[in-house]
C-alpha cells in the first residue's frame, strides 16, 4: 500500500516564477492537508481539502497561493510570484474520513 | 505563538538510558498525535491518543495523554542509536480531526 507521494522532491526557482506542488494520497483517504516546515519554526498548517472542496484554508497566505483538490488527480499547492521567504519545506498528509494524518516525504523549495 | 510547547528543544543522551519528552499547553486537544520525522523525510506518525490519561506503549515507547487532554509524555527505555531524530507532538482541537497544531519538536541524539 503505497502511501503518500509528493513531487518533486525538491525544486528550484527564481523569484517572480511560479511554484507547483503536487501530492498524491493514499488509497482510499479523501483529506487532504498541506503545510510548510521552516528551520525555526516548525510545522504549520496551511489548508485542508476534501474532493474538490476547501474545507479550511486559515493558514494560507491570502495572496499568491492556492491549493486545489480535484475530483481525478493529485492535490496541487501552486505558489505564485515566488520570493526568497516562500523556500521552504512543504508537506503533504492526507487522512480517511478525517482522522490520523500521514505525511508525504514533503517538497524541499528553493527560491533563488 | 506556539499553542503547544515541546520540552527538551534538544537531548543527547548514551545508548542505555532512558528518557522523558514533554508536550504542553493551555488549551485542550481532542487528540494528540506523537511524529518522529528524520532529516529530508517527512513526519512518521508514532501513535494518537484520544482519551485523558490513557497510556498507549509502543514496544520501548510509551505515551500519556494528561488526565485534562492539555498534555502529554513520551518516554523511551533503553535508548537506542536508532531512537535518535526529531519527536514532534501535534494536536487536534474540536469534536473532529481538522489541522493539526504542531509543537517544535524535541531533538534527540543517541550515541553508541
């Protein structure tokens, strides 16, 4: 049973380009949660999706990112207009029916 | 501000010892999950517990949920090198599981 994948593992970008984040969940979970990892930080909640529905998108910043659940394919995070502060790690979990989340091996971006 | 703190930020211990995390806040949770995450690699989920004050053992782990649902412990017996990485506790608030609020984690290293 494969579990969460994400891709690219890691990706580069210049600031001013556009960021795409993909997560895949695993078989049979439609919940899907996203959140970005910094050094000092910790891990922070983004948003969560079902099927092509957000459910909570609190944590998102209001401009540049957006994230998207469709019926056929994986969850995408898209960050546009990249800048130096959005580098980070992005996480993917996904859960069934709204209980434990299991984290994808997340997305290591690198805005230049 | 961080809704859950975790304590040690860091311990460095020897194979052999034993040793006791903690995870604390002022709020209640409904539940609270135990991640151990390794560099480059996203979050493992260890365990959840749900109940105040149940106690779930993992092999040489063992969780405790705090009789009023606002903390919890991890303790590990008889260290090992392969106990060492990054121990996150995360919390849910409300009657179902939405995001997570993640504590910064404890760093632990075991040396041979």
């Amino acid at each position: 049973n494969a579990g969460v994948m994400q891709n690219p593992r890691h990706l580069v970008r210049r600031r001013g380009q556009e960021a795409r984040l993909r997560c895949s969940p695993m078989k049979g979970h439609s919940h899907v949660y996203w959140y970005r990892q910094l050094p000092e930080e910790g891990l922070k909640f983004m948003v969560y999706l079902q099927k092509e529905n957000i459910i909570d998108e609190s944590g998102m910043p209001k401009e540049r990112f957006s994230a998207e659940f469709p019926k056929e394919g994986p969850s995408i995070l898209r960050i546009q207009q990249v800048v130096r502060g959005d580098s980070a790690a992005y996480f993917c979990a996904s859960s069934p029916a709204r209980n434990e989340q299991f984290f994808g091996p997340g997305t290591r971006l690198t805005v230049l | 501000t961080q809704l859950l703190e975790q304590s040690p930020q860091f311990l460095s211990i020897q194979e052999g010892e034993n040793l006791t995390v903690y995870c604390n806040s002022s709020s209640v949770f409904s539940s609270l999950q135990w991640y151990r995450q390794e560099p480059g690699e996203g979050p493992v989920l260890l365990v959840t517990v749900v109940t105040g004050g149940e106690v779930k053992k993992l092999k040489r782990l063992t969780f405790q949920f705090g009789d009023a649902r606002k903390d919890s412990s991890l303790h590990i017996t008889a260290a090992q090198t392969g106990d060492t990485g990054l121990y996150l506790c995360a919390g849910a608030q409300g009657s179902t599981l939405g995001r997570l609020y993640f504590g910064r984690g404890t760093q632990l290293t075991v040396w041979p």
